[in-house]
C-alpha cells in the first residue's frame, strides 16, 4: 500500500513538474450557419485571444484546457450594384462575443507536432450588429446597435479539432476548427432550423 501511494505522490509531481503555461492569440474566420453542409454561411473575420496550460497525460499524450476571449458571429452582403466604374455595396455583420474554455486532448506525434480533439464550453459576454455602406470598398456609413445578451441562448457548446506545430520549444503555430453543437437561440420556434457557431482559427501559442 505504501508502495502504491508513494507511486501516485511521485506521478502527481511529475505531472506538476512537467506542466507549461502559455498564452495564444490570432485571427477567426467565424460564420453562423443552419445548414449541415454550410452552405449558407457568411463569414466575418473576428480573433481570439487567451492563456492555456498543457499538461502531460503520457508519452504522447497531453491535455490542454484554456481560456479565451473569442469574436464569432457572421457577414453578409445585402446588395451590391455596380454603376459608371463605382461599386456600392451595402454589408451586414452580427458579432458575438464569448469567453471560450476549450480542453483540448493532444496527440503528439513528434516533440514538435501534435493533433488535437476536445470540447469547448462558452458564455456569450456581448452582441452587436453592424451594418456598412461602402463606395469600391471604402466605408462610407457604419451603423452599430448592442443586442441585449437575454435575446440568446449564452451558453454555447462545440466541438474542436485542429493541428499545432512549435518552430521552437516556446513559439507555435496553432490551427482549429470548432463546430458549434447548440443553437445560438434561446426561443426557437417549434419547426425553424437551429443556428450554430462555426470558427476556423489561426494563430501563434508561446509557452513560457
């Protein structure tokens, strides 16, 4: 028995020892979506920024839980119309904002690269709407209005999957793609379909 003990307190410390803390940040490419295909999807550029710890589970295997301030939502174009060389476009952009936690389980395939799967829970912190006149792609009109939070489901629930490479022992370039699984919704009428969060993100981590 005190064998046993002694073995769990050495893997404890191991495990304590061996632990990285870093911070990540990059761009999103985020979309709102109701179809399984995606194929009516309007993406927005957003990005993301927090702090991770890694931790080792075995040889090649690690954990890695963080938090994250995440910019999601969607853009789409209303009109554009194209007159005497002058293009006008009129846009509309939905931004949502959450405090994410991925944990993300990482494989890793060599000392430098490693895949990586895990779930992500997040609260939704602000909404906002957005919509802009632009004359060859210059702004010319922005109207923003805030969307009381009440109006949403703030809990939001995906899915990650994605890839990270470290040039160094500190500095990587990380890559994820999380598929939101709850709709965005807090009363969805009976019948309509359910509206997700999808987000690609790229980005640089640095472990300290």
């Amino acid at each position: 028995m005190k064998k046993l003990f002694l073995s769990a307190a050495v893997a404890v410390s191991s495990l304590t020892f061996a632990q990285q803390f870093g911070v990540k940040a990059g761009m999103n490419v985020s979309s709102l979506s109701k179809d399984a295909s995606l194929s009516d999807q309007g993406s927005k550029i957003g990005f993301n920024a927090g702090v991770f710890m890694n931790a080792p589970l075995a040889t090649n295997f690690s954990i890695q839980p963080e938090i994250l301030y995440n910019n999601l939502g969607s853009k789409v174009y209303l009109s554009e119309t194209d007159i005497n060389g002058t293009t006008y476009r009129n846009e509309y952009a939905r931004h949502l904002d959450y405090i994410t936690v991925p944990v993300m389980f990482q494989y890793n395939a060599t000392p430098a690269f490693y895949l990586e799967a895990g779930p992500e829970f997040g609260l939704m912190v602000s909404a906002k709407d957005k919509f802009k006149n632009t004359e060859n792609g210059v702004a010319q009109n922005t109207v923003e209005s805030d969307i009381s939070t009440d109006n949403f489901n703030t809990f939001n629930f995906g899915v990650g999957i994605g890839a990270g490479y470290y040039f160094t022992p500190n500095v990587g370039l990380t890559a994820r793609y999380v598929a939101g699984v709850t709709d965005i919704a807090k009363d969805r009428p009976n019948g309509s379909d359910a509206v997700r969060n999808n987000v690609f993100q790229v980005g640089l981590a640095y472990k300290f």
